[in-house]
C-alpha cells in the first residue's frame, strides 16, 4: 500500500488542492444567494428553487459528459482528460471573487451551471481511474478510501479558511487555490499506463506491443510519457473521428449495455437510491438549517467542519483497515446504515446542537463511495476503468436530475407558512428513506468477480 501511495503521490497533492477551491466557497454560497436573491430574509422560495434547478441541469449534463470523458481517458490518458475539468472549475469562483451583487451572482449561477456539467463528474471519475491504473485489486478498496480521504481533507482545509476569511476574500483565495492545481498537475502529475503494468507479463505485452488498429492510427494519441498535452493535441482529441463516434448515441447505448451486463441489478439500484437521497439531503439542509435555526456562516462553517474531519478520519485510518477485514460488500452494508440514521436525524433535529450530532454519522455514511466504486472497478479489466467509474458518476448524474426535481418543491413547501403539516425536516425524512431503499437493495448483492480484460 506505501508504494501505491507513493506512485499517487502527486494526483493526491492536486486533488488536495482542487478540493480546497472547490469547498472552500461552500459555507458562504447560502449567505450569499440569499444576500444576493432575497436580502435580509432567512426563507426563500427563489433560492431553493435555483439550487435544485442549477443540480438538475448540472446533473443532466453530467450524465452524457462523464461517461464519454471516461471512455476518452480509456484511448487517450486520465492525465489529457483532467486538464478539461480543472480549468474549467475556475471560471465560476473567479466571477464571484470579482464582487458577490446580483449581476455577478446570475453570471456566476450560469458559468456554475455550464461548467459543472463536465468538472464536477469527470472528476472524481478520471481521479479515481488513475488510482485504479495505479493500484493492485487487492488494495483497491483501500487505496479508493485514501484517495476520498484527501479529497476530504481538503474539503476541511477549505472550511477552515472560510471560517476566518471574509466573503469576499473566500472566493479570491479558491481561485487562486484552483490555479495553482491546475498548474501543479500539468507540471508534476504522470500520465499512466492504463494498468498495464498491473496485469501479467504476456497480457502487458500484448497490450503496449499489439499492432493498431486503423481507428487507432488516425487518431491523434498523445505520447504517453509527456508531462502536459499542449492545446493543438487537446482540440485534435475531442474533434477527431473517433471522438465524435464516441458522443454517438448507438456507440454510448453499446458501451453502457456491456458494463450493464457486468453490474448486477442491486448494484446499478442501490448506488442510484443512495445518490437520491444523498442529493437530496444537500438540496434541503443548509436552507432547512437556515430556516429552522437561523445559522449563518460561521454556524456552517462549523458543521461542515466536523462532516469534514470526521470523514477525512474514517477514509484515510477506519477504510484501508476495516476492507480487508470485512470485505467492501459487508462494510457497504454498515456505511448505508450510517446514512439513514444521517439523515433521519437531520430531519428531526429539534435543537441547535442536533445537527452536529447527525454529522457525526459521516464516519460512516462516507464510506459508501469508496466501497461502491472498488466493488464495479473489480468487474472490468483495466483497459475499461475509466468506463465503468464514467457510468457509475453517470448513475449519480441520473438521481442528480431527479432528486431536485422531487425534493426541491417538498423542501420549499414544508419550509413554507403553507405547509400541510408542522413538519420542517419531512424533505430529510423522504431523502433518509430513499437510503433506506439503497440499504436494502445491497443486502441482496453477490461479492464481485474480478473480469479479465478482453482487449
């Protein structure tokens, strides 16, 4: 596991850093779209309903882009394909680090929206195909956990500078911090070799050494060894032939059909329903916290530093110890239970200090990402992980678009004057629910089979 560690060393450090940019905006961006939508009111119908249509659209986009970009870094390099989402990550954060007024807020809501669509996905899709290039089967779950755990990490560095920094000056320092992964990763990240170097002698032969097919010959494959694809070799890639093939609808319905083969029904149901109810649960709680206990920026601040130290803790010491002993599917089981109790206790929170303890329950519920991903990475070879991590991010995609479409009228309506009942939370309640659903349908999974590569 060190030397796996080692040979992540500078993906981990760039993730650390796009993290901090990403989340570092997160304690402040309820504050300042109600300032910006709704000024000196703590209920606001006009927000929640942008929120859910922002994760909607984002989540629409999402589920066509990841997947292709996946496949894309499958031909072309995981390390080509990160520069796309990197950069593009740091066009909304500047706009808001220029001013936070309505004007600039509606710019930065549509350059969110846009950009979203292929970093937000593609991401953690192409980060987490690199570990699986980088790192034995054996060690994966582990290696998946300690990947999450630095993204993590970084989530709680970028709070603790959100914590002291005023709103103005959070958005100027995530850009800069998103400039500077992006610049790190173009100077320091390697390109890998596809997991060649992870399969045996005479399959890796016929891998590096097999003659090209004509597809493959004229496409314009970057060199595999060079530390940064320039610009000419970025726009060559996305509109040459074989690209185009790949945003085919016959040729994505093909591709999601093999892979659909491999993924058993209650895998594909329970990852889709924990993503229902995890979006939903981000849909409702900072204005339903808002609402209900009046918290403002520092009061997230806090809460999300315990989600955040808490899940950096589990992933990083409780996952590389606890998967091999358990297993990915019995420790799935015990992290999907430690959701449902997260969001039911949210739901009916009925002091101020209730929330905290329910972030308590991250040092299990974050524990389901890794597992669920290390558990489809052993279903195809190594040729086709960044495939399977672009349908699993476009299975999120899929409960992205329809969660705010379901919990964003009812967390509106309940935080209402012309709610049916007193009942604040109910949105929680249904997304706690639908992790309940997830719960059960992974009762019922079968242990991953390892599937040679084909290829």
């Amino acid at each position: 596991m060190k030397e796996a560690a080692a040979g992540l060393g500078h993906l981990l450090v760039f993730s650390f850093l796009f993290c901090v940019g990403a989340f570092m905006v997160a304690p402040v961006i309820t504050d300042v779209t109600m300032a910006a939508l709704c000024p000196g009111r703590d209920q606001c119908s006009l927000a929640i309903y942008l929120t859910g249509l922002q994760q909607a659209i984002t989540g629409l986009g999402a589920l066509v882009v990841t997947p292709v970009v996946g496949n894309l870094s499958d031909r072309y390099g995981r390390k080509a394909l990160l520069a796309l989402p990197a950069t593009l990550s740091i066009v909304p954060l500047a706009i808001l680090a220029l001013n936070q007024t309505r004007p600039y807020f509606y710019a930065y809501y549509v350059a969110k929206t846009l950009t979203a669509m292929v970093s937000e996905g593609a991401m953690m899709c192409l980060s987490l195909a690199y570990v699986a290039d980088k790192v034995p089967e054996a060690q994966r779950a582990a290696a998946f956990g300690v990947f999450s755990g630095v993204c993590t990490a970084g989530f709680v560095a970028g709070t603790i500078a959100a914590r002291f920094l005023s709103v103005s000056s959070t958005f100027q320092v995530a850009t800069l911090s998103a400039v500077a992964a992006v610049v790190y990763m173009r100077a320091f990240v390697q390109e890998t070799d596809r997991g060649a170097s992870l399969m045996r002698d005479e399959e890796a032969s016929l891998l590096l050494f097999a003659p090209s097919s004509s597809a493959e010959e004229l496409s314009p494959m970057l060199p595999p060894l060079r530390k940064a694809p320039s610009l000419s070799e970025m726009v060559a890639l996305l509109t040459s032939r074989e690209c185009t093939m790949i945003f085919t609808s016959d040729y994505q319905l093909n591709a999601r059909k093999s892979l659909a083969a491999r993924l058993s029904r209650e895998q594909r149901s329970s990852h889709f329903f924990h993503s229902l109810g995890e979006t939903g649960l981000q849909t409702a709680l900072l204005y339903f916290l808002k609402a209900q206990f009046h918290y403002t920026k520092n009061q997230y601040a806090n809460l999300l530093l315990i989600f955040g130290i808490t899940g950096s803790f589990s992933q990083l010491t409780m996952m590389p110890l606890l998967a091999p002993k358990l297993g990915e599917h019995k420790l799935l089981g015990v992290a999907l239970l430690g959701s449902c109790v997260h969001g039911f206790l949210y739901s009916i929170a009925w002091s101020f200090w209730v929330p905290y303890l329910a972030a308590s329950c991250v040092i299990l519920s974050i524990l389901v990402g890794p597992c669920i991903r290390s558990i489809v990475s052993k279903k195809v070879g190594p040729s086709e992980q960044g495939m399977v991590q672009g349908c699993i991010t476009g299975i999120s995609s899929t409960a992205s678009v329809i969660s705010p479409l379901v919990f964003t009228p009812l967390t509106a309506w309940f935080l209402s004057e012309t709610a049916p009942f007193n009942f604040k939370g109910f949105s929680l309640a249904c997304a706690g629910f639908a992790t309940l659903v997830a719960l059960i349908m992974s009762i019922n999974m079968r242990p991953a089979e390892v599937q040679p590569d084909n290829k």
